[in-house]
C-alpha cells in the first residue's frame, strides 16, 4: 500500500510540473554607497584643504631641483679649472668630431699628433660650454656638439695636425682657435699655408739688408749724381712737376 502511494506521488524521471512557481520583483543591490552622516559631511567641510594663492605666477624662476642639478661638483669644477689652464697655456685648440672610431684607431692617432707635439684631450661638453660661457671664447660653444675631442698644443702646428687628419676619416675638424683667433676649416686650411716665423723673420732681414746695401752704394756715387737726384725728388713732390728731370739726371750719369 505504501510502495504505491510512494508511486503515485512521486514525480517520473523526465516529468516537470504543469505549474511552477516564479518570484517577481527587484533584486536586493547591496553596491549602492550609504549617505555619509551628517556630522562626517561637516567635519569634512571645514578640514577641506584650500591651496593658497600663488602671488609668483609658474615658470618665473627656476625649480630647487633644477638649480641643485646644475650645481657644480668638486669633480666638476676640477675639469673646468684644466679646461682654463689649457686654454691659457696652449696656443692652438681644434675641436674636432668623433664619429664612432675604435679604442685602436685613437690610439694610434694620438702617437701621431704626439710626434709633433700635439696632445688629445676629452672633456664632457657640458663642462666645456659652461666654461665657455662667461670667457671670451664663448663664440667656441657652436662647435660642441655630440662627441668631441680637443686637439691642443703650445705652438701652432696646424700643417702637421691636417696631414694626420687626413689619415683618419672618422674624425671630422669643426674649427680651432690659433692665436686667440677663432678660425673655420678654410681658415685653418689658410693658415696653414702661410710661410712659417722662421721663414718670414728671414725675408725681413733680407730685405732690410738690401735696402741697407742699396743706400750705401749710392752714397759712394759722384756728388754730383746725388745732387741731381734730389733735386729731382723735389720736383717730384712740388705740385709744378714735370717729366723733364729725367733727361737731367741721365745726363748726370
């Protein structure tokens, strides 16, 4: 009796009710915020942060951060106070580019420039421009740009440094400063083709001597070739000269 009520009752496997029951409404959202209490909303209202007017308008001077960048280390000034010593001590200074050239290669450039004398430096080119700033070769700083390097030396030897150059491609000259003159590639180009001091010291002497001679073997002529001479170059300098002292002095010959 049992086992078929317990049939009877309940549900076949595969059947559903006719009849099922289904909630309607809004479902319970927990997300939304609470009201904030109305003590908290005036607490907060006067601790509200109120920046203070700016009097100095943005931009007008430097941050902190920028002038403690800028400020000098002791490594720092230590190149600056070679880079013045160079310049004052050494008469020609080329800045020349470096373009990617090997360890090797720049090391048998400088026992190149060694052997007649001239010496390669490197300073960074912040140093150098602030160096070049307040001195008066501050027309220099155009010409420190990207890696560069300084030939430098105590006499000018710029014949002898373009034919070292010439033997290496990766460095390209930017300018110089030869006697406290700032000078472009064609300049240096220029310069060296003047004559050297030496040689130039030995035609003013050759030319002083020939004057010297010239005037001596015209002091042993006739005094009257002398006389006549000047008497020339005295109507040369008179305004009524004439062309006609010239026969004169032929015949005083």
């Amino acid at each position: 009796m049992a086992a078929t009520l317990c049939l009877k009752l309940l549900p076949k496997q595969g059947w559903l009710p006719l009849a099922q029951h289904v909630r309607h409404g809004s479902k319970a959202v927990t997300r939304h915020r609470k009201p904030m209490h109305i003590l908290k909303q005036k607490l907060m209202a006067v601790t509200e942060y109120i920046p203070p007017v700016r009097v100095i308008p943005p931009g007008a001077y430097e941050s902190q951060t920028k002038q403690a960048r800028e400020q000098d280390t002791a490594f720092t000034l230590l190149l600056k106070r070679n880079l013045k010593n160079l310049f004052q001590e050494s008469k020609m200074i080329a800045v020349v580019q470096n373009n990617a050239s090997t360890a090797e290669d720049m090391m048998i450039l400088k026992n190149r420039l060694h052997k007649h004398g001239i010496n390669v430096k490197f300073f960074p080119n912040q140093v150098a421009l602030h160096f070049l700033k307040g001195s008066i070769y501050s027309n220099m700083a155009p010409l420190f740009i990207g890696p560069t390097v300084l030939f430098v030396s105590k006499e000018p030897k710029v014949s002898e440094m373009l034919k070292t150059l010439r033997s290496s491609p990766q460095m390209t000259l930017l300018g110089a400063c030869i006697d406290n003159t700032l000078l472009s590639v064609e300049g240096i180009v220029n310069y060296s083709k003047l004559p050297t001091m030496a040689v130039v010291q030995g035609q003013l002497v050759s030319g002083l001597t020939m004057l010297t001679s010239h005037t001596s073997s015209m002091l042993q002529h006739h005094p009257a070739h002398l006389s006549a001479l000047l008497q020339q170059h005295i109507k040369q300098q008179s305004p009524d000269s004439s062309v006609e002292a010239a026969p004169a002095v032929e015949k005083a010959t």
